[in-house]
C-alpha cells in the first residue's frame, strides 16, 4: 500500500505537519505525564482508524518504557486494572474528544473527573494532545498513509 501522497514532499501539507510536529514539543515539556500521553495518542488514533500513529504511538511508548501489556488494553481500558484513576479520566476524555459528533462533545462529568487528577495546565496540555493527534489521524487517514515501518523518535525535534 503506498499513501495516496508524501506528506513532506508537499509544501502545504509537509508546513502543515511539521507545525504539529513542533507544537508536540510544547505538550512534550509540560507536567502532564508522558505515559498519558501516549495513551491518549495511541487510544485516539485507535478511534480514528489510523494506522500510522497506532503504529508510531504503540512503537514511542515501548521505546520509552511503557508495559506491552498496558498498550494491547488500552482499546480495553474500561475493563482493564492496569490503568491509574488519572489514565482513566484521561482516556475518557481522550475518547469523547474524538467522538465529538457521535455524542455532543466532552460531557461535565468527564471534564470534572480529568480535573480530579490533573492540574489547569495539565488538562490544557490533554486537550492540546487530543486536538493534535486527532489532526494528525485525519490528515494520515485521508492520504492513507500506511502503518508497518515507523521509528522511535523518527519525528524528534532537535
């Protein structure tokens, strides 16, 4: 499978990309934890049906540490134990802010129960997280970009 077009080939769209690349690094040196983080992007992209940043975001987080385990259940999460309380409210989050048309947006109980753990700045970073991988997946799902061959920190900003 070859992606309808090479992103970075593009002007607009390899701009476009590389703006959300660098905007990664502002969530990147927040507080909110990088575990969550990559929870988020990986359960998101799962929603989305994105091949390409399941793969990035499932390969990110084992390079970093994170437990196979843990990964395989996050499309699971609710019925898992291998979760904290904090992952949990920011999975749900992560789920309704994908789904925006499927149920009328972020309900209060989940954005009350995020609030429960995180902090104003850490809940500004998971939004931001959210609202760019939920960028991304668009982009890669609408150029069918193809899954399999991504590198841990192939996208690291230098």
């Amino acid at each position: 499978m070859e992606a309808r077009l090479n992103a970075f080939a593009s002007p607009v769209m390899g701009k476009v990309f590389k703006h959300l690349i660098t905007a990664n690094q502002s969530i990147a040196d927040s507080t909110l934890p990088y575990a969550t983080q990559e929870l988020v992007r990986l359960r998101a992209s799962q929603i989305n049906g994105c091949g390409y940043c399941v793969d990035m975001h499932f390969k990110d987080a084992v390079h970093a540490g994170e437990e196979a385990t843990r990964l395989n259940l996050v499309a699971a999460w609710r019925e898992a134990t291998v979760f904290t309380e904090a992952e949990r409210a920011a999975l749900e989050l992560a789920e309704q802010g994908s789904r925006l048309a499927d149920g009328g947006g972020v309900t209060d109980e989940a954005w009350e129960n995020a609030a429960k753990y995180y902090d104003e700045e850490q809940l500004a970073a998971l939004v931001c997280v959210i609202a760019l991988i939920n960028a991304f997946n668009r982009g890669n799902v609408m150029i069918r970009r193809p899954a399999g061959d991504y590198r841990p920190g192939q996208f690291a900003q230098h």
